[in-house]
C-alpha cells in the first residue's frame, strides 16, 4: 500500500486476518458460479440482480476491478463473463484462500492484489467496469469513490449492491431501546447466532451516501430490496423477499425509505473528476 494505513484500515485487517483464519475450509469447495451463468434469475436477491446487470452487457474483451474481493467468489464469477479480471483487498489473508480458490475454479486471466480502497494502485482509466459488492459500507466512501472513479474508464460502468437504512430507520435501529431488547434476538433470529460477521468500524450506507455516489457515476439503475429480510427476519424465506421486491421496486421514493439493500448501475464520467466535495 502506497500511504500509511489509518486506525480504521488497521483494525480491518486485524479482524480479517482472524477471519480468514476460520475460513480456510473455504478452499476446499469449488464455487459455485451459477449466479454469473444460469438463465434462470432469482429476480428477488439483490446479489443476484447485481449479476443480471452484468450479464446484460458485454464484457468478453474488457477488464473489470471487483473492489474488496475478499475470498475470491466475485472474482471467480466475474471470470465466467469478462476477459480479464482484476481484484484487491486489504486483507493478505483473504487473499490467500482467494488466490488458491481463483487459480482452480477461475476462468481466463485473473489478477489479485494487496491494497485499500481508498488507496487504489491502478492507474487512470484502466477498468471498463468495478463492481462493489457489501465493501463501500467498510470504508471511508468519499476517498473510494474517488479511487473508482479515477481507475474507470470514462463512460465505464460501475455495479454495486450495498447494506442501506434510510437515516430515519437507522435512529430507530441505533436507538437505547432497541439495542438493550431487542437487538440480540433478532441477531439470532437473523443469522442464527451472536457471533456474526460485523466488523467495529461498519455503517450502513444512508440516502446522503446513494445521493453522493450517484452524483459521482450518474446513476442508471437505483433498485431497492428487503424490508424484513436482513432487518427482522433471514434470508431464506423467499416468498417474503419476493412480496416486498414487488412493493419496493413500485416506487424509488418508497424503496430509499423503506428498503435494506440497494443495487445500482451507473457511468463515470470524467468531467465531474473536478468535483469539490471530492476528498484532496
């Protein structure tokens, strides 16, 4: 990494280098890549729209960045659609189940490296399309914003899909009561245990981040999905995923206020490079 790491960038490492520790396993199982191939679309997950939008362009001959690629799935899949494939993440271990996992199960030229977000070793227009998958959350989003922008290629696509509360719903959820009563219980409920993957420093993206990053890459696509999913209930009841998808994409307005993961689709343009609310 080219700058010195801060307080936050430490203590994301630090945790992952402990969760990579009780992942290992991970390097055993071929990934599924059924997300990036099948014709048959779960239209209801926000993950799985992520790959409709992709698969709905060409990228046989292009270069795409998967930004905090974590253990290596997006990258694997991304493979199976585009003709070369560039990853990084702030953990070395990660990377080392991602690089054993990619040079098994990855298809065409694959390339991974060590680095943050907001400190991106690429150079100017590189990529035709970054994808962002649940990492914009972790970081400081204006500096990594800036990144993306300046390694995309201009009118280069950006996709991603990210945790999201509406600041009103985000008070509720952070608020004395809700932590002491009720927030434990629905962790169980949720993901079956206390022990999830959250880190210290993570935040929800509110409507004031969708509303500056879709300055940023001039949204096409702002999809919103889940109100109970992820919130009170797990994902795996997909008659409910469904009903509130049919609700959600009804109404964007409805979607920023209600909804818990959005999904996007936009264009850099080099123009707004000059920005001044972009970070020095």
């Amino acid at each position: 990494m080219r700058e010195e790491l801060t307080e936050r960038q430490k203590r994301e490492i630090e945790y992952h280098r402990a969760h990579a520790a009780t992942n290992v396993h991970r390097t055993q199982k071929a990934t599924a890549t059924d997300i990036a191939t099948s014709e048959r679309r779960r239209w209801w997950n926000p993950y799985w729209h992520t790959y409709t939008l992709v698969r709905s362009r060409d990228w046989r001959n292009k270069r795409v960045l998967v930004v905090g690629c974590g253990f290596g799935e997006d990258v694997i899949r991304m493979s199976c659609l585009a003709g070369e494939v560039y990853g990084f993440d702030i953990s070395p271990e990660s990377l080392e189940i991602a690089n054993t996992r990619c040079a098994r199960d990855a298809r065409g030229k694959v390339v991974l490296d060590v680095m943050a977000a907001e400190q991106v070793l690429y150079p100017d227009d590189f990529f035709d399309c970054v994808y962002v998958r649940d990492i914009l959350h972790h970081v400081e989003i204006k500096e990594a914003m800036k990144e993306i922008s300046r390694v995309c290629k201009d009118g280069g696509v950006v996709v991603g899909l990210e945790m999201y509360a509406h600041s009103i719903l985000e008070k509720i959820r952070n608020s004395k009561i809700v932590e002491k009563f009720f927030y434990n219980k629905m962790k169980e409920i949720i993901y079956g245990s206390n022990d999830i993957y959250i880190t210290e420093d993570e935040r929800k993206l509110t409507e004031v981040d969708i509303e500056f990053i879709r300055d940023v890459i001039n949204f096409e696509i702002e999809e919103y999905f889940n109100m109970t999913i992820g919130r009170l209930l797990p994902d795996r009841f997909d008659f409910i995923a469904k009903a509130e998808r049919r609700l959600l994409r009804t109404s964007t307005s409805l979607g920023r206020l209600l909804g818990n993961r959005v999904v996007f689709l936009g264009t850099v343009h080099k123009g707004r490079d000059d920005r001044s609310d972009f970070p020095n």
